[in-house]
C-alpha cells in the first residue's frame, strides 16, 4: 500500500556510476509494474514498464528487474547523469484499481 | 497525440475560501482520470478517480470533492480551504489500469 506519511529515502550515487532503486510491493497479484521519474516541482513522468510475463526489460540506459517470487522490482540506470537527480516511484497494478504507488526513492547526483 | 492540461500551477488562497482545479484531457476519449495530492517531499496519495462521466470514487474523506462534468474534464474542488489542503496536486489520465498513467504538470497550493 502507500505510504504517503513518510519522509523519502534518499540514495547518493557519483556521477558515472551505476544506480539501483529498489521497490518492495505488496500483492502477489499484481501483473503490471511502472517505474516514474518526479523532478522537483512536476508531475511524475513515465520511464519504464513491466508485465509479469517478464523479469527483465531494458531501455535507454535504464533496466527494470522484476523477482515475484519475493515480490521485488528494481530499477537500475547506468552510468548515472546529474539529470538524473529526482524522486522516483515504482507503481503497481493488481485488478480493475487505481496503480498503487511506493513510497518513492530521491536520488541525488554527486557531481 | 494525447495532452493534459492542468491550471492553475500555482495558488495561494486563504483559510475558509473555496477552491477549483480543473484538468482536462485532449487526444483521446473515455480516460480514466484522477487527482492526487504530494505533501512536500511525500508520496502520492490517490485522491478521488473516476472511469466514466459522473462516476467519482473517492480515496480519502475529507472536505475536497470531485466532479467529471465532461468526458475530458475532471474538477477538483472545496467549499472551504483547510491549512491542512496545502500541497502540490496532481491529475493523471490513463486508458485503463493496465495502462501507464500520464500525470499533469500539478498545482501548488498553499493555503495561509
């Protein structure tokens, strides 16, 4: 469920690196998994998506991992850029409901 | 291609004063649509939704409500503003729940 009362965790990475954004969700029925990007001040923006016929699918410089069996999704971004700073969301979808959202992870970028 | 807009971006209104947002959508017909409300640095909490004209279901009691007049149109509304309503809210728009879903670009509201 949501946990829209807590404080973001925070997660430092060097720029160049690579960043794992970790989400724990709750409903082993859920089929439909979306990671968003929220800069500060706008409206989340879609990055990747993943049905539970898949573990695994990547994009531009960004890969989602999808593990049912203990209920984790990943987000992983390679070589990460100062752009790159934001809050991030995994969201999930389990029946005829609204996507229910994580608590949300801010990366910051050390330049 | 499909848009959402959302207006005002920025609000400050007064303690006891009514409010209206309002969303819309254009490039497609029949969304699902629904508001949002991140405090500073929170999560995002499902506010009310609505898959079709007059139909509105709503998360979370309050004194906020909600009001689909038009396929494309969702109003987010109060007869009377609370401290507590302050934050940034948020209208989304999907083609169903199985779908992603497209987010406005929010509105600050702080109420003093």
């Amino acid at each position: 469920g949501e946990s829209v009362g807590l404080h973001l965790p925070t997660l430092s990475v060097q720029e160049g690196d690579n960043s794992i954004i970790n989400c724990a969700y709750s409903n082993s029925a859920s089929d439909y998994f979306i990671w968003y990007k929220q800069e500060s001040g706008k409206g989340p923006q879609f990055i990747i998506d993943i049905r539970s016929n898949m573990d695994k699918r990547q994009g531009q410089r960004v890969t989602v991992l999808l593990n049912k069996t203990v209920k984790h999704l990943s987000l992983q971004i390679a070589a990460t850029q100062p752009g790159d700073s934001a809050v991030y969301f995994c969201a999930e979808y389990s029946g005829n409901t609204p996507l229910v959202f994580g608590k949300g992870t801010r990366l910051s970028v050390i330049a | 291609s499909q848009t959402i807009h959302q207006w005002p971006a920025t609000l400050v209104q007064p303690v006891g004063s009514p409010l209206s947002l309002e969303c819309t959508v254009e490039g497609t017909s029949n969304p699902n649509l629904y508001w949002y409300r991140q405090a500073a640095g929170r999560g995002l909490q499902l506010l009310f939704y609505s898959v079709g004209i007059g139909q509105i279901s709503s998360e979370v009691p309050q004194n906020l409500s909600a009001s689909r007049p038009q396929d494309r149109q969702f109003i987010l509304s109060s007869k009377k503003l609370l401290l507590s309503d302050s934050g940034f809210y948020l209208c989304a728009w999907s083609r169903g729940e199985s779908y992603g879903y497209t987010f406005g670009s929010g509105t600050r509201l702080t109420v003093v």
